[in-house]
C-alpha cells in the first residue's frame, strides 16, 4: 500500500510543475518564441529534435492554455501530495511518444498542447491509486474505466467528448491523449520495480 | 516720373535678383501613381454590387496576394512601380505571413492575371487557377511633389545645377492592403501603410532621385504595412471569437493539430484532487 500522510510529501514535484506551468505561459505571450518551440513535422524531420519536447508547452489561446494548464497543475499537485515518483519521467516519455506518434500522421504539420501529457498523469495516478484502499481505489477505478472510454470515442469520432474550448483554432488530434494514456498506464505500473526486483535475483528465470 | 535710364545698378541687380527667385520658386511640379480596389472590384456604380454573404473560412487558408491594375488617372507618374518590384514587395509582406499556423500557404499572383476592372469575376478567375479561397489586394497612391528652393538661385551660375541641391523632394507613399474572402466577397480586413521622404536633389540627378525616394517610400510603406496587418489580423481574430455569427470556421485536416483538456478530464482530476484535499482535512481533524 502507498503512504497517503496528512502532510504534504517532500518531492521533486513542485517547483517544476510551477517551472513548466510559467514556460506554458511565456511561450504563450512571446509568438516568436511558438514559432521556435512548437512541434513542426518539417522542422523535426530537418534536424530540430527539441521541438519533440517543447511543442506541448505551445498554446494557441488564452482558454487552451487556461484549461490545460488547469488539469496539469491539478494532476501535479496530486502526484505531489501523494509523493509519487516518476512523474518528470513521466513527462518527458509521453511527450516523446505523442510526438512520435505524429511523426506517423503526415498530416499534421504542426502541433501543440500539454493535454496528452494531462491525460498520462490521470492515468498514471489512478493505476498508482489502484494499491489504495477504500474510496481512493473505487475512484481510480472508475476514472480509468472513465477515461479509456472516453479515449476511445475520441478517437472514433475525432473530436473531443465534451469540449470546453469554444474558440479553436485547430484540428484536434484524440491520438494524442490516447497515446499520453497509454504510457501513463505503463509508467503507472512501475516497469522500473520490476526491472529492479529481477535483476536482484539472477537466475529469476527458473521460476517462470 | 522715373525712366528705365534712371536706375540705379543696384536697383536694378535687386530687381534682376527678385525676378530669377520669383520664377525659381514657381518652378514646382508633381506626379502622381495610384491603383485602386474599388475601381478594380467594383468599377461601374450602374451595375449590381456583389452581396458579402457569411465567409466560410476553411483553415489551413490558401492565400493569394496581388498588386491591383493601375488606375487611368495617374498622372506624370515619373516612377511606376514596376513588376519586379511589386513581386519584390509582395515578397517581402506574404513572407511576414507564411508561419502563422493558420495559413497554408501565400501564392504571389503576378499583375498580368489581374485584368483592370476585372471585379470578382476576375478574382473567381483567379480562385480556380491558384485554389486560394483568401485574397490580398494591394493599392497604392504615390504622390511626389518637387518645388525649388533658394539654393536654385545657384544654377544661374551653371557650375551650381551640378553641384547644389536646389531641387526639394516630397514622397507621400500609401500602401494598402484589403484582405477579401472570394467566395462570400466579403472584405475580412484591410490595413494601410504609410510614408512620408523628403528629400532634396541637383537639377542633374532630380529624375533619379525621385526615382529613389519612390522606391524608398514604398519600401517603408511596405514595413508599416506589414505591422498594420499584423494588428489588424489580432483585432480580425478577436472579432470571430466575439461574432460567429459572422464568420464561420472550419478545418481542413492537415495543418495544426491541437490537444486540449475537455470537460470530461478536467472534472475526472477535479474530483482526484477534490477527495485528496477532503481526505487529508478528515485526517488532520
């Protein structure tokens, strides 16, 4: 079972979500900025590899920006309370995948938004929140089960479930929270104990 | 009564003096060069005006920039503006344009396509042959204003038409750029550049001079109008957020792509946090 104490836990959690979340804004208020930071599939391919990265800080409205920042700062905060680690690695991974993934969708020639991020620390807390006991378990439950269903509608219709954002200005691509999902269940799972506990014991293979 | 003979030397050097400043001062001359969009789009008041109906904007835009014919009433235009510069113009605008997400791409439509008077008949011509559903028009009005001054007096000497600078130059320079949707005919934003050079020149090199200041004005009427667009396109989003109504929009796939929390995540989290903060208080009480 994880500790779950009254006290807020000591992580390296909080100032960099605080870190990430200014970047968020910065790169917001400063165009040039988007224009050197956000996902372009012709830049990366010519050689600019941050843009994997630092595309998801890129926003294209006050109200994008507001409500994914939203749901970020709301699931660091919980990974901060509850003292989870990994949750940088967590970060960096998914924004890898999500921008591999649309490295295989030609047409998608830019792209921003820290939402697959947001939906892989969802994912990631509620499999972390599945050793709880009691209410928290029957909530991350239900928000896995929640969230899958509504990654997959996404994806079958291409747009967004419930949309907050009344003033798009872009496609919205479902693949991205589907794939941010995807990797916070196998980074929820701690793929890194189990590499840990086998590699303690050498001959592991005898009790398969 | 005062005969001719009775002048003095002196009175009659001032008089000489006055005479010359006079006629130099009169020398003035001025030439205008303009195109217009009204009269390219709209160019006989008898006949029906296109109604604007609610522009569909299909995003990514395809956008066509273009230079309007020249209008018949520019006058001793001593520099008009060439097509390698209006290519060069445009160039330099639509390259200003070409990264913002929401345009796809900026096709610099050469003046021979644009007939005069052409109106949206024209501009359907060249819809077809670009596939831009956007269009750019650029006008201008150039007006170059030449007066003499007091160093003109000099060029009595011969020596001084070579080497002093009596001719004094004004440019007034606008550039304006009306930025139409094709298919509804609706006119999204405009926004003007302005300049203004004075200068001054030799008789000798006055032609080239002018010449310079023209290009020069409408370099700088370019850059303003670059940043007038730009202010203009910020307030033309603002609007389409504030009146849908008016202007609807769409997306092409294959442009930019977005991910965005919707209601369903942020309230999933909402609720994670919300049982946290209420299970800690518990405890702590």
């Amino acid at each position: 079972m994880v500790r779950q104490s009254t006290e807020p836990v000591k992580s390296s959690v909080f100032m960099p979500l605080i870190l990430v979340a200014a970047s968020c804004t910065m790169v917001y208020l400063l165009p040039g900025l988007s224009d050197l930071l956000i996902y372009d599939r012709r830049a990366i391919l010519s050689g600019e590899l941050w843009r994997f990265l630092t595309g998801h800080l890129v926003h294209f409205s006050w109200g994008h920006l507001f409500f994914n920042l939203l749901g970020f700062v709301i699931a660091g905060w919980i990974v901060w309370r509850r003292g989870y680690s990994g949750f940088w690695i967590l970060c960096v991974i998914s924004s890898v995948a999500i921008s591999g993934t649309l490295l295989l969708q030609p047409e998608v020639i830019y792209f921003g938004g820290i939402s697959g991020i947001v939906n892989a620390a969802i994912v990631f807390i509620a499999i972390r929140g599945l050793k709880e006991r009691g209410g928290s378990r029957w909530l991350s439950i239900s928000v896995l089960i929640l969230t899958i269903a509504n990654s997959v509608l996404e994806v079958r219709t291409g747009l967004p479930t419930l949309d907050i954002l009344s003033d798009r200005l872009f496609v919205p691509v479902p693949m991205s929270h589907l794939v941010g999902g995807l990797v916070g269940a196998i980074m929820g799972m701690e793929p890194w104990r189990l590499f840990i506990e086998l590699t303690r014991r050498p001959m592991w293979w005898r009790n398969l | 009564m005062i005969s001719g003979k009775c002048l003095s030397l002196a009175t009659r050097s001032v008089i000489f003096i006055s005479v010359v400043m006079l006629i130099a001062s009169c020398a003035a001359r001025s030439s205008h060069n303009a195109s217009s969009v009204v009269q390219y789009l709209y160019p006989n008041h008898k006949e029906r005006v296109e109604t604007a109906t609610v522009p569909v904007l299909s995003l990514p835009l395809r956008v066509g920039i273009a230079f309007v014919p020249d209008t018949r009433y520019s006058y001793s235009a001593l520099y008009s503006l060439d097509e390698k510069r209006k290519m060069d113009l445009m160039k330099s605008i639509s390259a200003e344009f070409k990264h913002y997400p929401y345009v796809k791409s900026i096709e610099i439509i050469p003046s021979p396509y644009l007939t005069p008077e052409g109106s949206f008949t024209n501009l359907d011509q060249i819809r077809t042959m670009y596939d831009v559903d956007v269009m750019v028009l650029l006008s201008y009005d150039q007006v170059q204003h030449t007066d003499e001054g007091l160093l003109s007096v000099s060029y009595w000497t011969l020596v001084g038409v070579y080497v002093f600078k009596g001719e004094k130059n004004d440019t007034s320079t606008l550039l304006d750029a009306a930025v139409y949707h094709i298919p509804s005919r609706k006119m999204l934003f405009r926004a003007p550049g302005l300049s203004h050079i004075k200068g001054s020149a030799t008789p000798v090199n006055l032609n080239e001079q002018l010449r310079l200041d023209s290009q020069r004005g409408f370099e700088e009427a370019a850059a303003n109008l670059v940043t007038n667009l730009k202010e203009q396109l910020d307030q033309f989003k603002e609007k389409i957020k504030e009146s849908p109504e008016e202007y609807k929009i769409e997306h092409k796939v294959g442009y930019t792509g977005g991910g965005s929390v919707d209601f369903l995540t942020l309230s999933l989290a909402l609720a994670m946090g919300g049982t946290l903060l209420w299970s800690g208080n518990r405890r702590n009480r």
